[in-house]
C-alpha cells in the first residue's frame, strides 16, 4: 500500500498531525533527520552474484534519487545476510517537509525488490533530540514531546493493506 493516498484518509490525517507536531517543535529552525533502513535480501541471491548486483543497482538509483531531491547524506553497507542503508539528511525544512522526506523514503523503499526489515531514526533539534521513529513495512511509530514538556506522546501510524488503524496513546 503507498503511503502516497490522498490526505483525507485515516493514515494521510496521522502523516499530516505528526507533521505539525514536528513544525510546532522545530520552531522554524533547523531540523536534522537521522534514518536507518534495514533490508533483507530474498532467499537464494547470495549464491548469484548478478541477482545481489541487479538489487544493489536499484539501490543506488534510490538514493541518487533521494540525494539529488533532499541532498541527503548517505552511506551504505552491503553484507553477507542483509543490506544496511544509512541515510541522513541535514535541512532547514519545517516539520511537514520533514514527514514529507520520510513519506519519499518509505514510497522509495516500497519499490525495491526486497523487504524492508526494520526502520528507525532521530529528528534533531540543534544537538537536541526532539523525536525518534522506528518501525517496519507496516507500521511506524513517532515519540515526541507534548506542548508542556512534561510528557512524551507516542503515535503509531499502521499501514498495512489489512489494517489501516493509526493510534496514539
């Protein structure tokens, strides 16, 4: 399922509420996203070279993409049993261009021809860390500061086909 519907639905309402959130704690300065993406690589390719090739070409393309629209920072590691994306962004953006990088990101990500294992990252504050996000294919989950500072608020953004439930606690 892309990420990419049409705001007025469930998960479109949770992206663009998080995305306030973060505006409303940047405070029009400048915001640096941290994000770590974990794939697996499918069964069987370890033993074809060309297939590992093909899938890391791919790669490549995604972030020339990503780097050439966000001027993001990146490394990338490739190993025997999974491949490790690491990818940062530094930017003066307000919170909903922040979301809307994480948003590119995960419809990116949707494309390659393995599955996402794990993904988590930090938005930075100057050097505060004002929100932290992890998750995987299905879901995402944002913690961040309430207006009063006193407390945290967690929201879990689902979107999986079967399930399109957004919770915050």
């Amino acid at each position: 399922m892309s990420l990419y519907k049409d705001d007025s639905d469930t998960v479109g309402r949770e992206w663009l509420k998080i995305a306030k959130e973060i505006e409303r704690i940047s405070e029009n300065n400048y915001l640096e996203v941290l994000v770590n993406l974990v794939f697996n690589l499918p069964e069987g390719t370890l033993e074809v070279e060309s297939s590992v090739m093909s899938m890391y070409n791919v790669i490549e393309e995604i972030l020339s993409r990503l780097k050439s629209r966000y001027l993001v920072n990146y490394e990338e590691h490739l190993s025997e049993d999974l491949t490790s994306l690491f990818i940062s962004l530094s930017t003066r953006r307000l919170g909903s261009e922040v979301i809307k990088f994480l948003r590119d990101v995960i419809n990116e990500v949707e494309r390659l021809p393995i599955k996402l294992r794990f993904i988590n990252g930090e938005v930075y504050l100057d050097d505060d860390l004002v929100v932290i996000f992890f998750g995987d294919n299905y879901r995402l989950t944002f913690i961040y500061p309430n207006p009063d500072g006193k407390r945290l608020s967690v929201q879990e953004i689902i979107f999986s086909p079967d399930s399109i439930t957004p919770r915050t606690f």
